[in-house]
C-alpha cells in the first residue's frame, strides 16, 4: 500500500515523531512486507548522490594503479581500463544530474509544505504565488527562502548560488537537453556538446560539494533552530572528502 501521508492520517492513525524520523509532509508511506517505510524524493536522490559518490571514488581506485604504468603495457589492459572509464563517465553523469534534481526537489518540496499550512499566503503578491506552484529554476532558488521565511538568505551574486547556476546547471542543461546547438548568447552561448564531454569525476564530485554547502544553507535558513534532516545528515556524512590519515 502506498498512500500520501496527509491521505494515510486522514484513513488510519497519526505518525509519531519518531517514526516520521524528520520526513517531510509531502512524504509517502509505504506498507509493503519489509514493514511501514516513508519516501519522498529528497530522499530518493540524496541516496542516489552517496551511490554515485562511492562509485566514483572506487573507480578512482581502479583506475589509479594504471597510471604509473607505461603505454606499452596499457594496450594489453585496455579492455579492463575502458570498463573502469565507462563506469566512471556513466556515474559521473548520474552524479551531475541528481544534484540538480536534488535541490529542485527540496525547493519544491519546501514549497509545497509552505502552502499547505501558512496564513502568510494573503500577503504575498501574485507573482509570488505563482512562482510558488511553478517557475523558472533561477528563481525558485533565489526568491523561494525569503518567500517562506520572510527572512532574505541570498541573491544571484551570492558566491555559492552563482556557483550552482554557472557550474553545474549548465552541464545539467547539456545532458537534459543533449544538442550539437550551443546556447543562446543571452543564455552564455555555451557549447552544450562541450559541457557534457567534459563531465568527469572531479567535475561532478565537485557538484556534489557545491550542491551540499548550497543544501545546507537553504535547510539551516528554513528551519531555524531545528534538527537538519536525516537524509541530509547522511548525505554530507557519506559524500564528505576523504582526508587521508598519515
């Protein structure tokens, strides 16, 4: 059985604190014979950036013990070397993408529960609400924290929004939109066949860095004083650099 927790209160019982674990409103819940389960797309795809993060540093692994080796004796090995590279494009890419979608999902998310239970709604301007149900992603991410908290966090010279919408939107939009036009010049006339060749691990490790400090300024901002959520908590936890011990 799935149902939408709001539908599931309405039918059967209240959730206790403890058992919700932090998800959000908009979650589901699950009955299945693995027991009660919540999920909800925050979570979906933060698990999706662990994956592809531990992926991509064992193949990392996989590929360092080559690089010392002369060309000579990497011809004979090519077969291994191309299945490690193949894997490491493939998860780079999975890697981009749901950074994008993640945060996209938690502003709308976020979004949506500000809907559902606000008496703020009256005040806002018509733009505002609107953007509230649907806009373009730029400004979701800029106007979306002082909409729902009142409070102003960032604006589009802000070092880590322009960050999110210079260097990883664009090779979002490259694989989305996959296109041998470039963008128009108003949009930064980029090469968007470049852009997504050019998706490596260190490019999309560095996505997920970015996507996170991002993350967890919005979150912070939103709820104040409050416990981030779990979900989030593992996702810096897993995704964090390695420091080597020496």
């Amino acid at each position: 059985m799935e149902l939408p927790l709001g539908k599931f209160k309405e039918e059967f019982t209240n959730l206790k604190p403890k058992v919700l674990a932090g998800a959000p409103p908009h979650c589901t819940v699950v009955i299945s014979l693995w027991g009660l389960q919540l999920e909800f797309p925050e979570n979906l795809l933060s698990k999706d950036i662990i994956e592809a993060v531990r992926q991509l540093r064992s193949s990392e692994d996989i590929l360092r013990k080559y690089r010392a080796k002369p060309h000579s004796e990497l011809v004979a090995q090519w077969d291994e070397i191309r299945a490690a590279v193949r894997i490491q494009g493939f998860v780079s890419r999975v890697c981009m993408q749901a950074c994008f979608n993640l945060v996209e999902a938690v502003l709308n998310g976020l979004a949506w529960n500000f809907k559902q239970d606000s008496t703020q709604l009256g005040s806002l301007s018509n733009k505002d609400k609107k953007l509230l149900d649907d806009g373009v992603f730029r400004s979701k991410l800029i106007k979306y924290p002082t909409i729902i908290t009142g409070r102003p966090l960032w604006c589009q010279k802000t070092a880590l929004v322009k960050d999110f919408l210079e260097q990883i939107k664009p090779f979002r939009d490259a694989l989305v939109h996959a296109s041998p036009f470039s963008d128009p010049e108003k949009y930064g006339g980029r090469d968007k066949l470049e852009d997504m060749y050019r998706i490596d691990s260190r490019i999309a490790q560095n996505a997920t860095s970015t996507a996170v400090r991002l993350l967890d300024k919005l979150l912070t901002h939103v709820n104040c004083d409050s416990e981030l959520p779990r979900w989030f908590r593992d996702l810096i936890a897993q995704t964090a650099p390695k420091v080597a011990v020496y």
